[in-house]
C-alpha cells in the first residue's frame, strides 16, 4: 500500500472546506464546499470535474438564466451531502454564512444530472428531515439513507442528531420517510462516515455530546422531538433556518466542553 501524491493538468480550484467529492464512472466531481481567504473573505469555488484516466481538470459550463446568472443552480454551501445514482448526484442540506455572519441551515434537495451537467429540482411526497450540516447520506439500491448531523435550536443551542431518514428515487414521484428501526441507535453526532458494504451501512466515529451531557442530550432531545412532531410538517422544500454564526460556534463549543 502506497501514498502518491496525483499531479492532474489544467486548472485547480481554490483550497476548500467542507465539499463533497462525488465519483461516477472514471470521473471525480467537487462540489460546493468554502474557501477563506487571507482577509477573511468567504467565496464557494465552483464545480470541478477530475478526469482520473487523463487526469485532466475541467470546470463544467452550466447553462442559466434570470438576472442572477445562477438560475437553477442550488445556492452556495458547505457541509453537505452529495449521493450518487447512475450519472445523477442528489445534494441534500448543509450551511452557509451570509454577509451578515449569519449561518443558514438548509434541508433543500437538488439533483445534478452529469451526463448533461444540469440541475433539477425533484418533486417528492412525505416529510423531508430538518435543517442540518455534517450529516451523511448513504446509497443502497436507489435509496438515500441520511443519518444524523447538527442545527441550531430557538435558543442557540447546538443540537446534535441521530435521526435516520430514507429518499425512494425508484419510484416516479421520489419520497421520504423516517423508518422505524430495531436495535440500539448510535447516539447524537456531525462529521462521522457512514460507509456501505452490501445493504448495511458502517457508521464510525463523529463529534457530539458525551457521557457528562446525559442530562443535556435528553433535553435536548426532548426540543428535537417537540419540533420535528408539530414543526416539521411546515417545511418547504426551499425551507432554511438562519441563526449567527458566532451565536453556533459558542453552543458547539459549550456542548462539546
């Protein structure tokens, strides 16, 4: 097993966090993530595409329209995910902070078809999850298995998940559900892996609460639970909820000390 260190030609993106890399056929695809610059200016580098047999970088053309320029193309974020069927790649959710310093959580769901670099946005039926970042979404078959995250309560609190929601896109009109599930669930976490073998899905690793927050995870589950039984019916597929930036950096940080 050996490290080596690719050197592709053509143009590179800017240094990011918080993308997705998405591989279908021989082609690797970056997308979103956020890349800060040396005065603190925050910009989303766009779509790279990685052609690993000629290891040649292109960034794809897509075709828009309205004053925006950017018409049909899901609005800037970072921790996302990005879930590949067939040529098509399913972005769901992630953040990103305005130039007001606030953080947008997002649960809107786009479809990027690679075979002719265009951008949809699916109809579905049933209840989508929350708003959340550093969540994973991991393909069996033709579904979409998204497991946990993080977003930011009516009180500033950092909430960690560990809800399990399932996308059908077999079926002519794609829908979610919230399935019911046996065995004892992995508690709370973000930026864990969620890996695939057969029909199982490995989950490894991750940040949230520990065993010192006991009390503060049942509370907080508590709100979670509240919210997602008498809110979550409102949702839109645009729906997003903003809260400061700062405000998330201090709960993350009270949660995880």
């Amino acid at each position: 097993m050996r490290w080596q260190q690719a050197q592709p030609c053509g143009r590179a993106r800017k240094p990011c966090e918080g993308h997705t890399v998405s591989v279908v056929d021989r082609c690797l695809y970056v997308l979103f993530g956020k890349h800060e610059d040396d005065v603190g200016n925050v910009t989303c580098p766009a779509l790279l595409m990685l052609d690993t047999e000629t290891m040649m970088l292109s960034h794809p053309h897509f075709e828009t329209s309205g004053a925006d320029g950017r018409s049909g193309i899901p609005d800037d974020r970072e921790g996302h995910s990005a879930s590949v069927i067939g040529t098509k790649i399913y972005v769901f959710g992630g953040t990103w902070t305005d130039e007001d310093d606030n953080t947008i959580y997002m649960n809107d769901l786009h479809v990027l078809d690679v075979s002719n670099f265009s951008w949809a946005r699916p109809v579905w039926s049933g209840t989508p999850p929350i708003e959340r970042e550093g969540h994973t979404a991991s393909v069996v078959g033709r579904r979409v298995f998204v497991f946990a995250g993080t977003w930011v309560d009516d009180e500033h609190n950092s909430v960690y998940l560990n809800d399990l929601h399932v996308l059908d896109t077999s079926v002519d009109a794609m829908a979610w559900t919230q399935p019911s599930t046996s065995g004892e669930a992995p508690c709370q976490r973000e930026g864990h892996t969620a890996s695939t073998i057969g029909d199982k899905i490995v989950i490894f690793g991750g940040a949230g609460l520990d065993k010192a927050d006991a009390q503060a995870r049942a509370i907080l589950g508590a709100q979670f639970s509240a919210r997602n039984s008498s809110a979550r019916n409102s949702l839109t597929p645009s729906a997003s909820r903003t809260r400061s930036s700062t405000t998330r950096a201090t709960a993350r940080a009270s949660a995880r000390t």
